[in-house]
C-alpha cells in the first residue's frame, strides 16, 4: 500500500517503445509499496505504437494522456501538472527498480518532505551493481556533469529518478523547453537551488537503465551542442554569476571556439536563446 503521510504519483514519459514501458511498468508493480498512481505521458508518433501503449496502460490500471510532442522537457512538464500526489517521481520508458525502491523513496521523502530528491542510476543495461549508487551530477561552469565535493551546495538532478514535492509545480519552477533534447535538467537544477528548494541525494537505492538507444539520437550533434552551451551561459552569467565560472565558462567556450569544436554560429544561437530566456525570469 501507498504510504499514510504521502501521495507518491509516477510521471512516466515514453515515446515510441512499447515493451520498455510494459518492463518499466511491471517493475513498478512488483514494488513492496505501491505508488498513489502512475501517469503515462505518451510522445509516440507511430500509430500502432500509441495503440500498443494505450493498452499497456489499461492493462496495469495506469492513467494514459497523449503527449505535447515538444520534446523531452515538454513532455515532463506536462505530465507532471496532470499528477495529484503530495509528490511527483519522475520516470523513463527504459528504468526498472530492484527490490524496496519505492520504500526508499518514500522513506527519503518521510525525512525530508520539502526536499527535492534525486537518485543515481546504473548503466549499462542489464548489469546491477552493488550499493553505494552513483550520485547525479550538476552542471560546471566547464558544460560537463560533476559531483561537488560539498554537497551542501548540491544541484544536481536526475533526469527521470528524481522526486520533486507539489511546491515546485505550484511555484511554476518547471523545466526549460528551450530544446527537445539535451541537458537542460542540469540548467534546471541550478535554478531550482536559486530559487530556494534543496536538493538531496538518495543513497540507498539506484536505478536500472535498461537501454542506451534515445530520442535524442534523432537530433544533430550541433543542437545538441548548442543546448549544452546554452546551460553553461544560463549558469554563468544569469544563475550564478561569480569570477570563476566566468572565467571557466570564457576560457572554455574560446578554447572550443579554436580548436574547431564549435562555430561561430551555434555559439550565437546558444546566446540569443541565453539572452530571451534570461529576460523572463
């Protein structure tokens, strides 16, 4: 059963793969406690996928809504505004669980029910590893994913393992849409420290990424670099704005500049998104 004190509410997102969710799905429900309610936000394209889907649904009592099909970061938001528990989980097509994980989080979210809790995960497929889980990175100044050795000052997020309370959905501190793919849930971990909610790690249980193959593969490299560098702007010059990430983030971009790395024109159009987004917060 569901916990007493809190409402746990799955925001599942899949897109064209039909046995990763039945796989994700029936690990869910061999869980030792069981979620306030599992919502599936579906981005297929292909017709006899959706089809697919909808049944899976049906089958495990889940709730199904058609996505935005804007992309990944539109595709959580959405289904995250559709949920009615106390507290939001984020999930993948392609994520299984090992046993009591759902016990673990809520036993994170007992400790601290303010708190924004993210949860590591194991690659590659197939292979479960011993505990400690790895802990999710935050973004550097540098455009790379790193572990702070303060983790006072944490912002990292999880992607899909991350349990957010309704606060953050009521406040409208939602993910970026600015690109379909990339890092942008590192860009939105550090405006979630900005904005005041604290984020923590959960030690004692991880995720199983059960496949490498993602919708982001469909994008070109450039955008994909455009995002990151786009991440590194909103960090440094709007998030947090300080001497050494000013000159991380300078000294890098001007380094990938020259080396061939990046162009002229993706770095402008990382700054012209940079500079409209940051002038609406």
């Amino acid at each position: 059963m569901e916990s007493d004190f809190y409402k746990l509410s799955i925001a599942l997102v899949t897109r064209n793969r039909s046995q990763n969710l039945k796989s994700a799905i029936e690990s869910l429900k061999g869980q030792s406690i069981q979620p306030y309610e599992i919502l599936v936000s579906d981005d297929s394209d292909i017709d006899s996928v959706i089809k697919q889907n909808i049944e899976i649904c049906k089958s495990y009592n889940c709730i199904y809504f058609t996505g935005p099909r804007k992309g990944l970061y539109a595709n959580r938001n959405f289904v995250a505004e559709k949920c009615n528990g106390s507290h939001i989980r984020t999930m993948d097509d392609d994520h299984e669980f090992p046993e009591n994980h759902l016990k673990e989080c809520f036993d994170a979210i007992a400790r601290d029910p303010d708190a924004i809790w993210t949860i590591g995960e194991y690659c590659p497929p197939n292979e479960e590893r011993s505990l400690p889980a790895p802990i999710p990175g935050q973004l550097h100044p540098k455009g790379y994913s790193c572990v702070p050795a303060d983790m006072n000052g944490y912002f990292g997020i999880s992607c899909g393992a991350t349990i957010y309370p309704r606060s953050v959905i009521e406040s409208k501190v939602l993910n970026l849409e600015t690109y379909k793919f990339g890092i942008l849930y590192l860009e939105y971990g550090i405006r979630l420290k900005k904005n005041g909610f604290n984020i923590k790690h959960i030690q004692s249980t991880f995720v199983i990424h059960k496949s490498y193959a993602t919708t982001a593969s469909e994008l070109q490299n450039k955008t994909i670099e455009e995002c990151r560098i786009f991440c590194m702007l909103m960090l440094t010059f709007k998030h947090q704005v300080s001497i050494f990430n000013v000159y991380s983030t300078t000294s890098q971009l001007i380094f990938e500049l020259i080396k061939g790395k990046i162009s002229f024109r993706i770095l402008l159009n990382a700054f012209e998104k940079y500079r409209l987004e940051s002038s609406k917060m």
